[in-house]
C-alpha cells in the first residue's frame, strides 16, 4: 500500500470504534488481528468482520482488498461489509463514490449488487475499468452489468483494442454476442491470453458467446490441419470453442496441446468429442484426457476403443478397469478443498462397505482419484452466490471399478454428494447417470433465477 494511502487509513483507524482498536492499532495490526496471517477460517473471519461498523470498514477497505484475494472471505460476507460501507455514516450511496473510492474498495466491489454497479457513473467507471477488470469472480449478472457499461463507453465494438479488453479481463464473459461478433479479430487474438483466463471457469460464456468467437479462434490458428502441438497450448481454453467439423481436422500430434480447459469447455456440446477420433483422444496429455469424464466420458459409450483411448487403457486391454463412476462434487471453496472432498468420497464408500485406494495415475484398474484440483464456477446471479450454501468450485471424482456392477454400487452409495455417471469399458452403450437429491434440489433452485437473469439483462 502507498505510503499516503497507510498514513491516512491510519488517521482514519485511530478515529474508529473500540471493536476496531482491539483487533490492532494499525492496519498490519488490525489484518493480523482479522486474517491471522492467513490461518483464519471463512467463519472467524466472518466474526470479526461482523463487529464492525461501516466506518470502521470504510477505513481499512484498501487492506481487506488484499486480504480478500486470498479467497478467505464468503461473497456473503463480503456483500454484508458493503452494505455496511453504503450507510450514510461511511461511504453513503454507491452513485456517490467517486473514482478514489472505487480504487480503495478494490475487491471489495465484488460485494456490489448488478443493480448497485449500474449506478457508477460513467466518468467514474471509464477511469476504473482496470480496477473492476482484477476481479475475477463476477457473477453473470455483474459481469454483464460491467460489461454493458464497457461497451456502452466504446460505442463501436470494432474500435476496442486489445489494451482495453485486457483491462476487462475479469468481466469479459458478460460481453453480449454482437460485441463480441464485432470485435476485431486482429485485437481479439492479442488479447486471447484474458479470454482464455474467463473461459476456464465453468458457465463463464455460454453457447451462443463460445460461437461468436469461434471464428475468430479459427482465423487466429491458421491451417488446422498443420497445427502443431505448441500452438494448440497457446490458446488453451479457446481450443474448445472450435466447432466439432474443425476438431476433427486437427492432426493427433496438435492433441497433444489440448489443455483440459479447453475438453471443459466442450462440455455443452458433446458432439466435439464424440467426432473426435481414437487416435486423437489417445494422442491428448493425461489432464486432457481426465477431464473428459461425467457426461463427455459417457458420450463416447458407443465406441469403446474411444473409452479405452481416454482412459489410457487402449493400447492394453488388459489395464482396463471393468467400468468407472465419474462423481462431479461441488464445494465451497472457502471451506474446502478437492483434496478434502476426494477424501469425503473415499470415506463415503468404505461406509458403504466399499473399500478403495487412491490411484497415483490416470490409467488405474481399481481405486479412486480426483480428475482436477478444483474448477472455479461463474454463478448465474451475485444472489446466487451469496447463499450460506453455494458452492463456487467444483471438481471430479473417478472410482475405477472391476465390474459395471461394483462401479454402479459406487454411484449409489455416493449419491447424496453430486451426479454421477457410470461407464462400462467392456459393453458399448452401457452407461447410467445418477442425479443426486442435492443437484436435483440446485437445479429446481436455479432455474427461476436463471429465468429472471434472461428477462432482467443487465437491468439487474
């Protein structure tokens, strides 16, 4: 933090309230005393905040930034410190708050309603696109809100340098479809290295944005039936928005690049993968090749030599497990971690009275793994993501079984932790999915809001 800046959050600090002096006597001190060094929980952390006033958060707002990058603090905690923040005694109204301001928040505009973001000036949010271009766990609805702002303040999409779509990099999934179609290419692909970052979170562009920018992508890498290896890893996440004729004209040693970020984000469209062949899938990297699990896995049911090519298993049978369940976990990542909801599932199945070991490889006849270390998720609506219960990250657990039937008796005895698919390696075809009562629950929850996001737009 600048010198002035710590001068004056101190002033400010020793003018605060008693619950504020306890936790320090300056602003080092009183993060110690919030975040302890990184060692608090979401819950404590929670706590502290909670003693606090809006004036007292309005002084040490630019220190809680930094602390918030750590992904300690809940968007529920973090929408309650700025409502506490807008109050007259603080800040007062987000129309009021001016461009010093919306730099001192810093991430802590996160907490900012849709609603709340639209009401920033245009002056003020033009000289501090940067500052809301950091943040990268917009919701939908607040991305589009910022995004709109953004191509609101450009006018015509095909004058946007790649300068300024770097500066947006944190809300670049909420650019409707005609901007995006109107972007220069030339700019689009000196800023691929920003898009390629929005699209590794799941829901981040939907199918009608991926197809706006696939041209693009297409134009950006040349002959694709040249393409090298090298090439493909550049462009890592954007691989996926190729349309499943132009994935199949890649030569297997491009497979090579195929991050899984860009298998991810085929994941709405599976006829990319199921138009990919043997060869292909068995010439991508072991990340590649484990995200393509759940759902994508069960698309390649009617081919097992494209099963066994995932796998790993294709060019000995003999290693193949009987069939898989792939179980897609979400978790609140400020409470957990992949690790620890791997952990849950292996519990899960020894109580069930099915005993697995961890597997150290892609490649594994009879265990359990995880197939990611955690996938950010993009919720629909800031609302959604402030509830006590939402989940932010997701990741995939694959228990490799010696039979269809052992595999099946995994997906049951998990199914209160997320939906699972199941893949026999020995039956073309044979393949179930279980939805678990949690997911049903998420997905009836979701729904009305992800109507009220299409009607409302960027009004919300």
């Amino acid at each position: 933090m600048p010198k002035a800046a710590a001068d004056k959050a101190n002033t400010a600090i020793t003018e605060g309230s008693a619950e504020l002096k306890e936790l320090g006597t300056d602003m080092s001190g009183i993060m110690k005393g919030i975040f302890n060094d990184g060692q608090a929980t979401a819950d404590q952390i929670k706590e502290k905040l909670d003693t606090l006033s809006g004036k007292d958060l309005a002084s040490i707002a630019s220190g809680l930034s930094e602390q918030v990058k750590n992904g300690k603090v809940s968007q529920k905690t973090l929408a309650a410190v700025m409502e506490k923040m807008k109050a007259g005694t603080a800040w007062g109204a987000v129309s009021t708050w001016d461009v010093d301001k919306i730099e001192e928040a810093g991430n802590l505009l996160d907490g900012l309603s849709a609603t709340e973001l639209g009401q920033i000036s245009e002056e003020n949010f033009d000289a501090s696109i940067a500052k809301f271009g950091e943040i990268g766990t917009w919701a939908k609805d607040q991305a589009t809100q910022l995004a709109s702002k953004f191509a609101a303040s450009a006018g015509d999409a095909a004058t946007i340098t790649a300068e300024a779509l770097n500066s947006a990099k944190g809300f670049l999934s909420g650019l409707d479809t005609s901007t995006l179609q109107g972007l220069s290419e030339t700019e689009f692909i000196k800023a691929k290295d920003s898009f390629k970052a929005a699209a590794a979170k799941l829901g981040a562009f939907d199918t009608a944005q991926v197809q706006s920018m696939a041209s693009k992508v297409k134009s950006g890498l040349g002959d694709l039936a040249t393409l090298t290896a090298a090439t493909a890893t550049d462009y890592g996440s954007l691989m996926g928005m190729l349309s499943a004729t132009d994935l199949k004209t890649l030569p297997a040693a491009a497979m090579a690049g195929m991050s899984a970020e860009a298998i991810r984000m085929m994941s709405d469209d599976t006829s990319k993968l199921t138009t990919m062949t043997k060869e292909q899938l068995k010439s991508m990297g072991e990340d590649a090749r484990k995200a393509v699990n759940g759902a994508g896995l069960k698309a390649l049911t009617s081919d097992l030599d494209k099963v066994r090519a995932v796998l790993g298993c294709a060019d000995d049978v003999s290693k193949c497990p009987g069939a898989v369940t792939d179980i897609v976990i979400k978790f609140d990542s400020t409470k957990n971690t992949a690790a620890e909801m791997l952990a849950q599932a292996k519990t899960t199945l020894q109580t069930s009275g099915q005993d697995y070991s961890t597997c150290t490889s892609n490649m594994c006849e009879k265990g359990i793994q995880s197939l990611d270390t955690g996938v950010a998720i993009e919720a629909a609506t800031a609302a959604v993501a402030r509830r006590a219960s939402s989940d932010n990250m997701q990741t995939t657990v694959r228990v490799s079984a010696e039979s269809l039937a052992a595999a099946n008796a995994a997906a049951t005895a998990t199914g209160a932790l997320g939906a699972s698919s199941t893949v026999s390696t020995t039956t073309a075809s044979s393949s179930s999915t279980v939805t678990s009562a949690a997911d049903n629950g998420r997905a009836i929850a979701a729904a009305p809001l992800m109507m009220a996001v299409a009607a409302a737009g960027v009004l919300m």
